[in-house]
C-alpha cells in the first residue's frame, strides 16, 4: 500500500482532533453496511494538511465507527489527494475514489490570512481508487491503489443501460466543455469525451448525468450564473444539445440519479440563491414535475449532499454543515461557534411523496462533529 494510504489510523483522525470537515459521500453494500467518506485535515480547505478519511455503520447509520481508513497528501510528490467518492458497482464491490490536487513548492499550510485558493486548486491530475471485493466481510481486504481516470471525481459514477461506465470527472483542461469519461470494460479503461460547451470556464462543475426513461443523457452541473446547466444527449453521449438553464440554484453540489423504482431522485438546497436548506425530491416523468419533496435541514450553510440506496425505498442521504472555523468566528478570541458537522437522513420514497417521515426514519442526525473550534491566525 502506498505510504500516503493509512489502514486502521490513529487518534490523530478522530473529530476531536479535526478543525474542519465537509464534502462527505456515502455508500451501501448489498448486506446493509454503510460506508461514509470525507474530507478534513488542518484547519481549513484547501490546504496541504487536508486528507480523507472512511468509516463505517453496521446499524443503518446510527452509530459509526472512528476512521478505518485514512487517505493523506502525497508529501513526496507534492499532490493533495482530496474529495473522497464511494460507490458500488454492479458486483457489490466497493470503489473508494479520490482526486489528486499537485501543489507548488512553496506552498504553506494553510491559516486564516492565507490567499491559499488559487495555491492549491491550479490543476486536477487523475483519480486514484481501491477496491474492497467484499465490503461486509469482517475483515476488509483492500486492493492496491491505482489510477483510473484524469480530471476531478467529485460526484458518483452510473451504469448506462449498454453496461458502460459514466464517470463524470470533469477537468480544465478543456476549459469551454464539460468532460466526461467512458468505460466498456468495468473501468479498467477509459475513452474521454467532451460533453456541452460550458457557460463559465474553470468552475467547479460537480457534474451529474442520468439516463432517460427514452434513453437519452441528461447532463445537469453546477454555474456560477444562479442556476444549474444542463444538457442532452441522444447519441449515447456523442453530440450534445445546447447548455440551457435546468432551475434557479446556488453555485453548490446537488445530487440526482435514477432509483431502482425507475424514479429520479433529486437532492438540493432549498434556496435558489444560497447554500440553506436541503430536501429531497421525486419524479415519475423524468424531472418534469416533481411528485414528492421533504424537507431535510432548514438551516444556513448547509452543503454537498450525496445518496445511497438501501431496500424497499430506504435512501441514506447526507450532507455537511458549517464546515469550518470561518463561521461564527470571533477575531477578538480566534475561535467559532461552527458546528462542522457531517449529518445522515434514512427515509423512504414514500414518505417524501407525503411529506413527512415516520417512526423508524430520521433526519440530519449529527454523525461526526469536528471539536477543534479555534482558527489559527
């Protein structure tokens, strides 16, 4: 295992040591695990002392372990390995993602007066990946890591009804198109193909992609502009149509997919124009109209949701809050009242179609809070 990749890490991971944390992801094994993964280290993002961690629930998620696994920066070659992604593939296999992000030599860790944006976010490399085969053994047994894609994962990948792998990990590379990555042999290969032309170049795109009920792609990424892009293919993901609005939407991550009951489920903030809020919505016609909706967290500064489907309707939605110290700061003291929280709701597709959940479901419970509440200067 590389020396970047810790097993089993130490104290040093644990929220009382973390002063900050966000961007979380979540996944389901077929046996009923959950698996949650983000990221945190220092004391803000981005940073060079950022790094991810994994842990795991064997309860549905009301309980959850310290981190299993810890994904650090790769000091030696200067690359912050940033923005864990989980999902399963069609094997019940485990793929634990994340994005390399080189830094330049003089980089420093960051603190509250660091112009560290720029410093730190100049290029995306690749993606790198383990493989767990068996994700509910006892004993879990990781494969060596290995780098399957370039640009910047930061949403889930799907399976295309002709068994090819869709992983939406876009780059700048090509700053005026959205970029795409297919695979036709399980991801062991991949054939990169500019998607829409972009309506703002260099942004964080967080692209998602669905296929319709008639088969075609639908692009939908985040803009700077207050709404979110989207885009169509009916060619399988050769040509696309002209970027147009999908809605009204805050520059932040959403998430959209097709579920098994043949629905689309949709995850955004609730406002149109900043990070307050999230709920959970549901179609039957492909986005058109919206059969369902669930409130899921009414507060500011909420962030970054992500899904994984359990049985019988159960999806496992979380998202982050007040990521860091920069919240609720006092520059008298140097600390904050942020709450750094990374939050779980377990609902089914019945209860958002009526709008409110029952006795064994639950919403923004708290599963990790990050305790270091002062920001270094």
């Amino acid at each position: 295992m590389k020396n970047f990749i810790t097993l089993n890490p130490g104290c040093e991971t644990w929220e009382e040591n973390r002063a900050w944390q966000g961007c979380p992801t979540i996944a389901r094994t077929r046996g009923g695990r959950l698996f949650a993964g983000w990221y945190t280290g220092g004391m803000f993002e981005p940073c060079i002392d950022n790094f991810n961690v994994l842990v795991k629930s064997d309860d549905g998620g009301k309980t959850w372990s310290h981190p299993i696994l810890a994904v650090y920066t790769d000091r030696e070659k200067r690359i912050r390995n940033i923005d864990i992604q989980l999902w399963i593939d069609e094997r019940g296999q485990l793929w634990i993602m994340w994005t390399h992000s080189p830094y330049p030599e003089d980089a420093k860790p960051a603190t509250i007066r660091t112009p560290f944006h720029l410093n730190y976010h100049s290029d995306f490399t690749g993606v790198e990946m383990l493989l767990c085969r068996n994700p509910d053994a006892d004993e879990l047994i990781f494969e060596e890591p290995r780098m399957i894609t370039k640009g910047f994962l930061r949403c889930k990948p799907i399976i295309l009804r002709d068994g090819r792998y869709l992983f939406p990990a876009y780059d700048w590379d090509v700053p005026d198109r959205y970029m795409l990555r297919f695979s036709s042999d399980s991801g062991k290969t991949f054939v990169d193909k500019p998607a829409a032309k972009k309506p703002d170049n260099r942004v964080f795109d967080e692209t998602m992609v669905f296929e319709t009920e008639e088969g075609y792609l639908r692009l939908l990424a985040r803009t700077v502009r207050g709404y979110y892009a989207t885009s169509l293919s009916s060619d399988g993901g050769e040509t696309w149509s002209e970027t147009e609005e999908f809605e009204k939407a805050p520059s932040t991550r959403f998430f959209i997919a097709r579920l098994q009951s043949g629905r689309l489920v949709y995850v955004r903030n609730i406002s149109d124009t900043e990070r307050t809020g999230m709920k959970v919505m549901l179609s039957e016609d492909d986005g058109k109209t919206w059969a369902g909706s669930l409130t899921l967290d009414t507060r500011p500064g909420v962030s970054y949701p992500d899904l994984a489907e359990g049985e019988k309707g159960r999806l496992y939605i979380i998202h982050d809050r007040e990521r860091d110290n920069r919240a609720h700061l006092n520059r008298d003291t140097w600390h904050s009242e942020a709450a750094k929280e990374i939050l779980l709701s377990s609902v089914t597709e019945e209860e958002i179609l009526r709008g409110r959940i029952g006795k064994d479901s639950f919403i923004a419970s708290v599963i990790s809070k990050a305790r270091i509440d002062y920001a270094e200067i």
